[in-house]
C-alpha cells in the first residue's frame, strides 16, 4: 500500500458510531494521555472530529492551558464546539479548519495527538513534516492508529516516513482497545 492509497476521510455523520460515551471502554484518554501531559500545556489534536479526545485534553491542560482541534471537516468543528461549551471547557478550545494536505498552523505545541486519522492523509511524510514544524523541539506526538483499518506493516511504514520526516521513535504504547499506538519525539 503507497501512501496515495490510504487517502480516504469518513463523512462526518459516521462520527456518531464512535463518538459517544461507551468509547470510554475502549479508550480511555486520561489512562491513554496523562503521562504526557502537564497543567499549562499547549496541545493539538488533529483530526479532531466531535471531540473525544479535545475535550478530555482540555480537562488534563486545565484553564492555564489550550486545546487546538484541527479537522478537515466544518460539521466536525462546529459539533466540538457545542460539545465542548457544554463541557465547560469551550474557552480551553480552539478549532481549527485546515486542509486535507495543509494544517495551516503556525503555533508551536508542547504536544500533539492524531487519533485514526494518519491513514486517511494524501500524503503521509508531508503530513510528518507538517506535525513536527509546530512540535517545540523534544516535544511528543502520538499517533493511534484503528486495529480493524490499519496493518501491522502499515503502522511499520508510517513509523519509516515519521523517522525520514525527523521523528525519534520511541516505542509502542497502550492506545486502548482495537487501536495501535506509537509515540515519536521531536529532535
């Protein structure tokens, strides 16, 4: 599989299937997260979606932190932030409308998260390159990947073109239930 392959993005609505409160079984974000994470951080989630993963970030990050949730999608964005106003923690987060190619972020972060979503870009190594350009240098990236849409060798394969990008591998972590996890570190 080339990286042209794997570009495919789910409409928005099919978000609903698992984007709703059983997810916590499957995965658990502050069990998945926490160690990475401090008050005060400033952190990305790309590909966002209806944020399950934002919303939870911006618990960890606190009111001294920020939560920028990038997604292609405009119904996405718009239902995060209904979901995270009536979190409470809507002045946490801050969408972000990129492009399928192009995050079009210029800030840097102390951490960045890509939950299912490396497989569906156009062009993986750019998309790399585009995650480590807003990463401060030592800074963690991980990226989950589903268990049911993505390969062993396919995870393999994104790991290379982190690495060629300028990413330190740093191991396999535990992304929950059904889901594969990687952790790569800006150097």
């Amino acid at each position: 599989m080339t990286e042209k392959e794997t570009h495919h993005v789910c409409p928005w609505w099919e978000a609903y299937l698992f984007d709703n409160p059983l997810r916590y079984l499957i995965q658990n974000p502050k069990k998945i997260l926490g160690a990475y994470l401090k008050e005060g951080m400033t952190v990305v989630d790309i590909g966002c979606g209806m944020g399950f993963f934002s919303i939870n970030l911006a618990k960890i990050v606190g009111k001294t932190g920020k939560v920028i949730s990038v997604d292609i999608q405009t119904e996405m964005i718009e239902i995060l932030e209904k979901r995270a106003k009536k979190a409470g923690v809507g002045n946490i987060v801050q969408t972000h409308l990129s492009l399928p190619d192009n995050i079009k972020l210029d800030e840097k972060v102390d951490f960045a998260i890509a939950n299912w979503v490396v497989h569906e870009t156009p062009d993986i190594t750019e998309f790399f390159k585009q995650v480590k350009a807003i990463l401060k240098p030592e800074s963690l990236f991980l990226v989950v990947e589903p268990n049911h849409h993505v390969s062993e060798d396919f995870v393999n394969e994104e790991i290379e073109f982190a690495q060629q990008a300028g990413f330190k591998f740093l191991g396999f972590k535990d992304a929950g239930r059904g889901s594969k996890g990687f952790l790569l570190q800006a150097v």
